[in-house]
C-alpha cells in the first residue's frame, strides 16, 4: 500500500498547484490557441473537480498497487504459465490477442524483456488477423512497453507509429490519446514546449470525442509544464 506520507503529499501538491494553476492558464492559454476567457471561465468547476479527480486518482493507485502487489505474492510467472497453456486451446485470432495482451499486463512491471515478447507476439497475431484496429493497438503496446521501460525517445516514436494507424481508422479518442501519450514522453524528457503542444492536440481530441474528463486531464498537464518552468507571468 502506498505510504501514509504519499497520501498526505498528493492533496498537498493538489493545493499548491489549485493556487497556482489559474494564473498559469489564463497567462498561457493564447499561446496554445485558447482565448484568455476560455481558462477563467471554467475555473469554478476546475477547482470543484480537481479534488475529487486528485482523491480519485489515490483510489486508483491504490488499486493498482493492491493487485500488483497480488501478482507478485502468487508470483507473475504462476500467471504467465496459466496463460501459456490457455494460448493453444485458443481458437481464434481475437481469442488469442486476449491472451497474449493478458501476458502484457502480466508481466509489463515484473519482466519488461518478456512483456516485449507479448508484445511482438501480439502484434504478429494482429497482423495475421489483418484488424487494423488491433494493428493499431499493438503498436500502443510497443509504446506502453518502451515508456514503461524508461525509453522514452523509442516510445514516442512508437507512439507516432500508433498515431498513423489511428488517424487512417478516424478514431478520435485513440488519436487524442496517442497525442497525450506522446506528450507525457516528452515530459519525462523535460522538453516542456513539445509536451505542452501533444496535451494541447490531445485536449482537442478529447473534446471532440466528448471525453470531458480527459479533456480535462490535458488542460491540467498543460498547467503542470507551465508550473515547471516557474512561467507565470505573461
């Protein structure tokens, strides 16, 4: 379970950001094609949705820290033999890639070079299955592995793979998401300018799509970049 400390730490960082994060959007938003008024008048309803999302988010690292923590206690490798004798019995392509994108999850944060191999195989099943939507999620898969890895130069590129598969199927919401992950990469590598630019697509993206809660994810990393660089004036 996450420390008693991270718990407190977070909704702190929530409130030094909540007081900052008005004046770093409504100062930068031009510069990534919002009107000055666009950031303001959301405002209210930004300041009364962080804090659920922030409490939120806690609710969701715990869960996923909870059940990492399962595989580990029954050893991912218990996991990943189960699967390996399920795959044969598996009749069909879609069958198949539900196994194999299992493996992934299985072993992405206990065996990196292994969760390439699902990856790989994954990907050679979509192609055989000729689904350029699960063509076009294997190649998220690429970069999901290489970011989890640390490469994050390999998972931008991977990611822009993904993009051109997603923009031929005109599917909205993987587009912005591709773009958001392309940003979060650029943010590990604290190129904040073409972070910022990737989350202000994604945003776009997501609005499109109707997604107001990633939508709003953007605007908020948009936020973060500015605060990194101490940019709060015009």
């Amino acid at each position: 379970m996450p420390s008693s400390s991270y718990l407190v730490t977070l909704p702190s960082t929530y409130s030094i950001l909540s007081n900052n994060l008005q004046s770093i959007l409504s100062a930068r938003a031009p510069e990534i094609g919002f009107p000055r008024t666009f950031f303001s008048h959301a405002w209210t309803s930004i300041c009364l949705s962080i804090r659920t999302s922030v409490y939120r988010l806690l609710f969701i690292l715990a869960l996923i820290v909870v059940s990492t923590g399962e595989c580990k206690s029954q050893d991912y490798r218990y996991v990943v033999d189960s699967l390996e004798r399920q795959l044969p019995l598996a009749k069909s392509h879609d069958d198949r890639m539900k196994v194999l994108s299992e493996g992934l999850k299985a072993t992405l944060f206990n065996d990196i070079d292994l969760a390439y191999n699902y990856v790989l195989r994954f990907e050679k099943e979509a192609k055989l299955s000729g689904d350029s939507s699960e063509i076009a999620r294997s190649k998220n898969f690429f970069g999901l592995q290489a970011a989890t890895a640390g490469d994050h130069y390999r998972a931008i590129s991977e990611y822009e793979d993904a993009l051109v598969w997603y923009e031929a199927l005109r599917d909205t919401m993987m587009i912005g998401m591709m773009h958001n992950n392309i940003g979060a990469a650029y943010e590990f590598q604290a190129d904040r300018e073409k972070s910022i630019e990737y989350f202000g697509i994604a945003y776009t993206y997501f609005q499109m799509a109707g997604q107001e809660e990633w939508a709003f994810f953007t605007k908020f990393n948009i936020a973060e970049q500015y605060y990194a660089q101490d940019r709060l004036s015009i």
